[in-house]
C-alpha cells in the first residue's frame, strides 16, 4: 500500500456531519485553510440516513392521515391506496439532494473533501486509508473529531437489517409490513411508529422505562401514549425485551409487561430503537493519548478540546445530547476558539428536543418534575390548541403548551409544546431562555392573528393566572 505526505492545512475534520460540514464552513470564512476527511456521504448520519430523509417519511404519513380525513375538508376520493414505496424514494431524492448542497457548500467555501477513511497519526497528523487501500497522511496545527454515533445494539437483539432493523434499515423499506415490533419509544421508536402505522402496519411498541418519549414532560409522554393508543397502536412501557428469535418467514418475539406477565408475539419485523454508540473505535485516539470515557465518548472542555493539544471534538463522538443541532453549534464554537474568534459556549441548558412524530413533540429546559426537584417556585401555564383560532380552523386543535414560570424572576425555566408544528414554535422560547426573558416580556411581544404562535402568548399568560381564551 502506497503512503505519502501531505501539508497545507490550519484544520482537518474528520467526518461531515451536521457538526464536521458547518465547523468546516465556518473555519473557512475566518480564514482557516480546511481538510474534511469523510468515508462516506458528505453530510454524515443526519443528512443521508437519518434527520433530513425522516422528516421526508413523516411529511408524507401526515399527508397519508390527511387524506383518510379528507371528507371533511370536501375531498371525497374512493379506493385510494397509500404506497410506502414512492414516499421511500421521495425521501431517498431528498436526503441525495441535501447530500450535493453540502458538496456545493465544500466548493464554494474552498474546503478539500479528502475521500476516505481518516486515523491520528501522531501530533498534528491524520492518516487517511482510501478505499484502494493507500494511504495518505495529511498535517494540520488543529484536528476535529467529528465521527458521529451509530445505532445501539441489546445483547438479545442484534441489529442485521434483514428481519431486525435499525433506523437505517427502517428507512429503505418500500412496503410496510403488516406488522412492526418497535423495542424502544424514544424519539426514533415514535418517528417510525407514526410513519408504518400511517402506512397500515400493525405497531406494538415496547419501552423499558415507565413511559414513552422518557426524555420529556411526564404529562407529555402521557399524552402521546393516550394519542398513540386511540389510532391503534399497542404501547408496553416499564416492560422488558427478552428475546428475538429469527425465522424464515418473520421473528418470533418475547418481552415482560410492568405486571411480570411474559408475552409472545410473531411479527413480521422488529426495530431496535434503543439508542446509539459513539464511532469512537479505531480512530488512533488511544495511540495518540486522547481520553474517552467508559462508554466511548470522546472527553471534552467548553471549547471542545481534549487532553491533548490541537485535538478537538464535537457531535455524538464527544457526548451531552446526541442532536444534529447540537453539533453543528459544538462545531462553530470549536472552530472560531481555534481561530481566535470565540465569543462563547454552548448553553447545554437550552438545547431543544424535537421529535416528529403526528402530533409534534418539543421541549427545552426543565420538565415540571425537574424544576420542583431543583427546588424552584414555580407556576405552570398548560394552553390547550382548542383555544387557538388558527389551530381549530386547521383542524389541529390535539395537544397543548405548556409553560414552567420560575415565580422569583418570572424566567423561562422550561416549555413544552405537543401538537401542530411544535418544532418549529420551540425556538421562540429557546430565543426567549437565551435572552433571559420574562415570561412577561414574551406575552407583550406582540404575536400575529391568527397563527399558532398565539399560543406561545397565551401559554405565558396561563403561567401568570391570566389567559384571554380559556
């Protein structure tokens, strides 16, 4: 195998995620000459085979309810079928599209898109194993690790992507099945949940932990099981997977209820949504010193440096919350420290939760059950959708908004939103926490009529015992 030399570069990252690609392009406007190592697509997980061709699965399973809802809005269609297959390729054309706007992005900033493999090799060095098999080592003063994670296996459910899937093999089926098995019912779980039952399978969904969606409000999680299980899916929580046995025509599964009762069930598929691993191994971290913790993650300061001088990590590798969002703000941080630019550091207290599922889920700061924990004063504001005229004329009224007012300073101390477009409205109480408003200055901020946004306004008034429309 050949091996050469190359130098010419202030920053080499290895891997284009949504925290290597945006780190790359803002190293370039600061001045930064940049190297981005990637072995496969450009824009990594979140832009191939995970956020990006999701949201495209769920667009179109929305659209599916809709159109089984239709009468009502005067669409009147007999024998419609809905096919899982154009939705698949849909979602395929954009994830591809996406994946050349990065490459357009790397063009246009003059970023070299180094095509491999890519280890430390030795201070300031990083070896790049294309897929000939030569090598090619490139210098640089500053290296990013950005490797991303990848799904999580349970030592009784090994992932093959035939019969057992992960989020990747979910994501390239053309037909649903008449039956899914989901182990897992964090946000992934409920994504595919919402997108197969949309598309006519059978879902059963198991989650070890005492609710759905455990990441969020209890009252939430509440809800969405209460959703879910009106539209027909069978919800298990406090419950335990115990088997998967694999045959020629399904998977024959096994798991214990929250009573103890052990259940048997022969399903056509199982998704195992149970979490995700750092891609950590094999990377020269252990030669070249780099400090990870006992699960993998790459151990890291407000700056995202590591131990070892002139290394740096960011996204899924270095821990906290594993959310492109997440990353792509580690990236930016990381990159102007390291030009001298740096002006602060990532709030890790506001990051927001998204899951986008029918009806949305978003969150940011503290649930209720935490902020009474942290032993705050507080009052809680709940807004039901009923009570916002754009919701009701659009026929979206499920779900609520829910505000924890801190009553010492009247702060944001957390929001919750679950029905239409909570996704999006999430960010004005994340602006909201970033500038340390009141609740009171975003119900004076004045919103449009009618739009959901009203709902914002009025979830803070319910928190001060004040609401206009309930």
């Amino acid at each position: 195998m050949a091996s050469k030399t190359e130098s010419g570069f202030d920053l080499i990252i290895v891997g284009s995620g949504p925290g290597g690609y945006v780190a790359a392009i803002r190293a370039s406007q600061l001045g930064l000459r940049v190297a981005c190592v990637e072995t496969e697509a450009l824009g990594g997980v979140c832009l191939n085979i995970g956020c990006i061709p999701t949201k495209a699965l769920l667009t179109s399973a929305l659209l599916v309810n809709e159109v089984r809802d239709g009468e009502r809005h005067g669409i009147v269609a007999k024998d419609v079928t809905f096919d899982l297959g154009p939705a698949q390729k849909r979602s395929r054309g954009v994830a591809d599209q996406m994946r050349k706007g990065v490459g357009h992005l790397f063009k246009k900033n003059g970023i070299t898109h180094v095509e491999g493999f890519g280890r430390l090799k030795g201070p300031g060095k990083v070896e790049v194993e294309g897929s000939d098999g030569n090598k090619t080592v490139y210098e640089a003063s500053h290296i990013i690790i950005a490797t991303g994670s990848r799904p999580r296996d349970l030592p009784t459910l090994t992932i093959d992507e035939d019969r057992i899937w992960s989020s990747t093999g979910a994501l390239m089926q053309e037909k649903a099945p008449a039956s899914l098995f989901i182990v897992g019912a964090g946000a992934i779980g409920m994504e595919f949940a919402d997108v197969y039952h949309s598309y006519g399978s059978q879902v059963t969904i198991v989650e070890a932990l005492d609710r759905i969606l455990p990441l969020e409000d209890a009252e939430v999680s509440k809800f969405m099981e209460r959703t879910y299980s009106k539209r027909g899916m069978e919800i298990h929580t406090g419950a335990r997977f115990q088997e998967a046995k694999v045959g020629q025509g399904g998977v024959q599964v096994t798991f214990t209820d929250k009573k103890g009762e052990s259940h048997t069930r022969d399903v056509d598929y199982v998704l195992s949504a149970v979490g995700r691993v750092p891609n950590s191994g094999d990377l020269g971290l252990d030669t070249a010193g780099v400090t990870v913790d006992e699960r993998g993650f790459v151990v890291v300061d407000e700056l995202m440096r590591t131990n070892v001088p002139g290394v740096y990590a960011v996204g899924d590798v270095a821990g906290r919350q594993l959310l492109a969002h997440k990353a792509s703000h580690e990236g930016i941080t990381c990159v102007e420290h390291i030009a001298g630019q740096g002006h602060g550091t990532v709030d890790y207290s506001n990051v927001p939760n998204c899951t986008y599922c029918h009806p949305e889920v978003a969150s940011v700061g503290l649930t209720e059950e935490q902020a009474r924990e942290q032993g705050h004063d507080i009052e809680v504001g709940k807004f039901p959708w009923v009570g916002v005229g754009r919701a009701v004329a659009a026929g979206h009224t499920e779900g609520f908004i829910k505000v924890i007012r801190g009553t010492r300073y009247s702060e944001i101390l957390g929001a919750h939103i679950v029905g239409p477009h909570a996704t999006e409205l999430i960010a004005e109480f994340v602006v909201g926490r970033h500038l340390e408003s009141t609740v009171e200055e975003l119900e004076k901020a004045m919103h449009p009529h009618p739009t959901l946004s009203e709902g914002v306004s009025e979830a803070a008034l319910t928190s001060l015992g004040r609401p206009i429309h309930i």
